[in-house]
C-alpha cells in the first residue's frame, strides 16, 4: 500500500485495525451531504434513511447468517461485549456464576475482573501452549448456578480458532447463556448462526474494512436481554441512540465484501502468510511461533525473537514504514508482556520479544518479501546490540 507521501507503507497489524475499503467509503458519502435525516423522523427524508439501515441490517444478518431482528447496532466490539455480558446479567440476577477464558480480549477480560469485585464468582478458563482450550475443563466448570459462558471465536493476537459448537453444546446442556466474541473472526472465517448454540455475538465494524465507530450485537431471538444503554426506543429497544446511518451503511457494505472475498482470505491471504512466517522461522534463528498452528486465522502469525524486546523490533520496522504491532493493539504502551501469551506459559524471554503481524486482503506478496528484507537485518543487529546474548549466526 503507499501513501501520499513518499514514504511507503506496509501494513500488517489489520488485527488492530483495517483500512476503510473504498466501496465502503463511496457508499458512506451521501449521509455526511443530503441524506441527514433522523431516522426516527415521522417524514419521508426521515423514513428512507429508517430503510437504508434496514437495508444494511439485512447484509450484516446474512454474514453471520442470522435473520435481520437478531441484529442490533452498537458503536463498537466493546460496547457488544459489555451489553452482552451486563444486559444477560441483569436479566437473571439470582445466577451469580460466569464463565470466561484467560486469553479473551480486555473487553471481556476486564469486565469479568469486575464482576468478580461485584458478587460473581468468575472462572477463567486456562490454555495450554497452543492457546487452546480444553473442552472438558468448561464441562467441569459449569455449575447450576452458571449463567454466562463468554468465550471468543478467535483470538486478536495469536488468531487461534476456538471450537464454538462443541464449546456451545456444552454451554447448552446446562442451560447458560453463550456469548461469543468473534471480532477478529468475522469477514475471515465463516459463520453461520442458523441452529447454533451461540445466543449472543460481538462483531466490530474496524476490523473488517468498515470505519471505527459501529459494531453489532446479535441477540438470539428468544434470549434474555435487558438493554445496557437505555433512551429511546432505537433497535427495537435493546440500544438507545440515534443510529449512526453513515457508518451502519458502511458496514452493510463492508460485510458484503467480506463475504464475497472469503475465499481470498483463506486462500490468497494465507499463502501470503504462511510464506513470510516460514521464511522468517527458517531464516532467523531462535524464531518460534506463538499458538495454535492449525486452528488459526488465515491472516494471523504471532512469531517470538528470543532475547530481545519486541518494542524494539517494531521500532526499527517503523522506520521503514511497516505497521505491525507487539501484543494487542490496546495493551501496546505498556512493557508487561502480553496476558495471552502468559496464559500459555510462553517462557519471558520469547513472551518480550514477541512480534504480531496481521495481513488483509489489500497486501501483496511483494510486501511480505520487504518486511523479510527489513526484519532479517533488525532482529540481528538488536541481537548484537544485547548485551549477553551471544552471537546468532544464520
Ligand atoms: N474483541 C476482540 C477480540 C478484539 O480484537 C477487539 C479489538 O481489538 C475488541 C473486542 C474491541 O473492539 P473495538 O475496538 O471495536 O471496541
């Protein structure tokens, strides 16, 4: 990708964020000129933005295959997770048991933190050093007076792929309610809710091409919910606000790509990924990879550079124009190594230097051999640089 300025820009971190498509865009123009009606308005102008959003509820259902009520507009992937962990916990108020995993996004993390200083007991569900989760630690978990399970459908900074169904069942037989976070999942891995045992999922517009600022939460027609913002009577009463048209369009539109460009990520996208992660393991020693290797995200390689900080690796990719991030965009600031990676017992020394490079659709094969070509160079000049650490010939 290059930018108006002369420099050039790699960017690899589409975990953290995406590049709004320019279909999307285009799409978004008309409701920041002429189409500024209120939705709600009783009018006509008012009326054909109320169908614009219905229109765009209909794209966004179809990707998760839901139907079009199960849909509800948020302003972001947070938001979702917290309406749906608040909005079931205070439809059942006499359960005061949830279950969650240690490697969830802050999102989810944070508030079960929370509730456990509020009355709940909360269990957070180990990994092994895949990142993987063992089904039968949930069976033991469960309790009668469960009633939230949270579990993501696919993990930010390694890309594991959690088993949502068998998870689900699960969850069902005793009766909880199953949320399930698939930010990073939608738009590269396909979902389909139609006889699931998911009642409730998180979706982030910023992930998947559509701009920072709308989200969705799908509620199960049937489940229990109680609305964490409360106002007017906007998404049939499960989130009050004035609807941001403009970006709920955009992400009718983005899902549509999204879907239509599937089969690109998991097959152009990978091969774009599994080329610079072998090369990079292959060619620069004391490389390992963090998570799962299999059950992963066609877009994700989270690789450790034992010795050396990760910080410093990015720095010197910076300087040559490639984005990619060190532990999760939202916790990158802070020195600690990144929870995930804790959670799997990934040793200090590799868990410092750990590197997460996230492709899209709009990255080029080229592109993997100039971060090679800048990557080689950094770890071994930062190895050098340590005091300590003897030299890597390779
Ligand atoms: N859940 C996961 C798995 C994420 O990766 C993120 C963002 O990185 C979020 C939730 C939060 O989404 P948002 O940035 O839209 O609030």
């Amino acid at each position: 990708m290059e930018k108006e300025t002369s420099k050039r820009i790699v960017y690899v971190d589409n975990n953290a964020t995406t590049s709004i498509a320019s279909e999307v865009r285009d799409a978004m123009m008309p409701y920041f000129n002429d189409k500024y009606a209120n939705p709600s308005s009783m009018h006509t102008f008012g009326g054909c933005l109320s169908k614009d959003i219905e229109a765009a509820r209909e794209k966004v259902a179809r990707i998760i295959g839901a139907s079009t009520q199960e849909i509800v507009f948020t302003s972001c992937g947070t938001e979702s997770d917290n309406a749906a962990i608040f909005g079931t916990l205070s439809s059942y108020p006499d359960r005061k048991h949830v279950i969650t995993t240690r490697i969830e996004h802050p999102a989810v993390l944070i508030c079960g933190e929370y509730l456990q200083r509020h009355g709940y007991d909360v269990t957070f569900l180990s990994v092994d050093s895949y990142g993987r989760i063992d089904p039968e630690e949930l069976t033991k978990s469960m309790r009668k007076d469960t009633v939230l399970v949270s579990i993501m459908w696919a993990n930010n900074e390694v890309g594991n792929i959690y088993p949502i169904e068998e998870l689900g069942r699960i969850v069902k037989s005793f009766d909880s309610v199953f949320h399930v976070d698939a930010v990073q999942a939608a738009g590269k891995i396909p979902i389909n809710l139609k006889n699931s045992s998911v009642d409730l999922l998180s979706l982030s517009g910023h992930k998947l091409h559509a701009p920072k600022g709308v989200g969705v939460l799908y509620i199960k027609r049937g489940t229990r919910f109680r609305p964490y913002i409360m106002g007017g009577h906007q998404e049939r009463g499960r989130r009050a606000g004035t609807e941001n048209v403009p970006y709920i369009v955009g992400l009718g539109v983005a899902c549509e790509l999204a879907m239509k460009n599937i089969n690109d990520e998991n097959t152009r996208v990978k091969s774009m990924r599994d080329y610079l992660e072998k090369r990079i393991l292959d060619e620069i020693p004391s490389a390992y990879l963090n998570g799962d290797p299999i059950n992963r995200l066609p877009n994700t390689t989270n690789i450790s550079f034992e010795f050396i900080e990760g910080e410093a690796i990015l720095l010197m990719l910076d300087r040559a124009g490639i984005c990619a991030s060190s532990g999760s965009a939202c916790t990158s600031g802070s020195l600690e190594p990144s929870h995930v990676l804790r959670a799997m017992g990934v040793p200090f020394t590799r868990a410092h230097g750990s590197i997460r490079f996230s492709l899209s659709r709009y990255n080029t094969m080229d592109e993997m051999d100039y971060i090679l070509e800048h990557l080689k160079p950094a770890v071994k000049r930062l190895r050098e640089m340590s005091p300590g650490v003897e030299s890597f010939a390779k």
